[in-house]
C-alpha cells in the first residue's frame, strides 16, 4: 500500500481497524478494554520507516506472549 502511494500511518490504519470494519469484527483492529490482546511489538516505528514491520520483538496472542 505504501509502494502505491499511501502514508505508513493510512497503510497500517487499512489493514488493522479499517478491515476488522469492514468485516464486522468489533473486537479486534484496535487496542482496548475488552479486546482481544493479539499484537506484534516492534523493535523500531513503522510510522517512520513501513519496513520496520519487519522488525518483529515478540507477539501476543490472547494477551499471552507467544513462544
């Protein structure tokens, strides 16, 4: 997406909130009270540099951290 033009921060926006919109999953796409804790923690801001991404610390999953 951000090879096609689009800011990091619209890209990553796209495929975590905007999709879990679209179809229909209230309780992922975003981090809040009473939703499912699956994350990736990232050594570096995707904000800055989308390739960042790569850059993978741990992942939660169901807010465990996993192996």
């Amino acid at each position: 997406m951000v090879e096609c033009g689009m800011e990091p921060g619209e890209a990553l926006i796209a495929a975590t909130s905007s999709a879990a919109t679209l179809i229909g999953e209230d309780e992922r796409g975003t981090i809040d009270t009473g939703k499912f804790a699956d994350l990736v923690l990232l050594d570096a801001n995707p904000l800055e540099n989308i390739g960042s991404l790569r850059l993978v610390v741990a992942v939660f999953q169901q807010g465990r951290r996993a192996a």
